[in-house]
C-alpha cells in the first residue's frame, strides 16, 4: 500500500485545485520558507479524520480554509483526497485504489467519503487503524514529534507500540463493548425501577 495521489483544493494555501501524483518510494518536497511544505502534511493528516485544529497549526478548524491573498478571494470550501494503492488488499477491502475525501465548508458543515460515498469519520479511523496510517500514526512523523515521543510518559509511547502491534483496534473495540455494556446495565437498572413502581 502506497500513497498514489493527493489532491487539495482550498486547503490552507492551496486555493487552485493542486493534485501530487505519487510514485512508490521517496519523494522529497522542496522549497522555500513559508511555501506550503508543511500544509502538505497537514492536509494527509486532516483528510485521516485530524480534528484538533492545533494539531494543524491553527486555531479554529475553519483556518485550514483558504483565507484569500492580495489578489485572491478567500474560498468557502476546503477539500482534500487521498488515495492509496490498495493491490496488496492491506486495508481487507475489495478495491485497487482506496480514496479518502473530507471537505468542509464555512457554514460548519462537513462531509467524509470512501471511494466517492459518503460515510462517518468512524469508519475513516477505523478503517486506518493498526495500519500505521492513521492520523496519529506513525507514518507521518511531524516536525517536533521525536522530542515528543522521547518525552512522552510511558503510556502515551505505548500507544505508538500498540498501534504497531496491531493490538489498538481491539482495545478501541473493547472501549465501545464496555460503554455499551454500562449504558445497558443503567438501562437494566430503569427498566427494574419501572416493573417495580408498576407491581
Ligand atoms: P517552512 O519551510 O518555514 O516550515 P513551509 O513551506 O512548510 O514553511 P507552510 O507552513 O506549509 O510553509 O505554509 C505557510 C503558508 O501557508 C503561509 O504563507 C500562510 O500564509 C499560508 N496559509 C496557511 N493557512 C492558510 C489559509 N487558510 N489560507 C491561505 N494561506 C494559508
């Protein structure tokens, strides 16, 4: 699996519609300061489901729209799309290519898709998970994030291990098993209110 094609339109500085046409093995991005290197990265760690607008380097979500410049005017929309080669089947689904698409518009507004259909950020990151790709991954190492992970408390650099492992997707699942099963014993716990008020 290999990211084959990234493509921007309204991202951050991107406000023409710009398309990175990916070959396996190492590209390299090259520029000078304050070019858009970086809101290349941003944009691949945004269309996996980032939702932290810091993590972004922004302060509201809406910032990663395009503002406009001189001669420019601002977009109401971003929208970005990835999509991997899936030969090697990675991800267990039944397509060669996988696109991930996230738009947002200024209203607030915003939308996922998997291959052209709509679908939740739920699926996005499970879909990603354990794979390395996620938007947490260790696939995309940002600037600072070596410092970071060397000064991390031990359990939060086991997340990175445990992802590796394979083993997060079923500690996730065994989260949600375990809501559901609270919410369900306060249920149990009104329904025995009830027959009790009722007998
Ligand atoms: P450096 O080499 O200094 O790290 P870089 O090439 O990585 O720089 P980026 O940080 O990716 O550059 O891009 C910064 C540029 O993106 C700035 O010029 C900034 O004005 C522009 N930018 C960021 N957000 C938006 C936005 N919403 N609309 C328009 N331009 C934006």
């Amino acid at each position: 699996m290999f990211v084959k094609r990234l493509e921007m339109h309204g991202f951050k500085s991107f406000g023409d519609k710009t398309i990175f046409d990916l070959t396996p093995g190492i590209t390299v991005v090259v520029g000078p300061n304050g070019c858009g290197k970086s809101n290349i990265t941003d944009a691949v760690r945004w269309v996996l489901g980032e939702q932290s607008a810091r993590h972004l380097r922004g302060t509201r979500m809406d910032d990663i729209i395009f503002g406009g410049t001189a001669n420019r005017k601002p977009l109401s929309f971003a929208e970005v799309s990835i999509t991997l080669d899936h030969s090697d089947g990675a991800l267990g689904l039944d397509y060669q290519e996988v696109t991930v698409t996230r738009r947002l518009y200024r209203t607030g507004e915003s939308e996922y898709l998997l291959n052209k259909r709509p679908c939740r950020l739920k699926d996005i990151l499970e879909l990603f998970m354990d794979t390395g790709i996620g938007k947490e991954a260790y696939s995309f190492i940002g600037q600072g994030r070596v410092d970071e992970i060397l000064n991390a408390r031990p359990e939060e650099r086991r997340q990175i291990f445990e992802e590796a492992a394979g083993i997060l997707k079923y500690k996730t699942r065994k989260r949600e098993a375990q809501r559901r099963l609270a919410e369900t014993a306060e249920n149990l716990l009104r329904v025995g209110d009830i027959i009790h008020e009722l007998s």
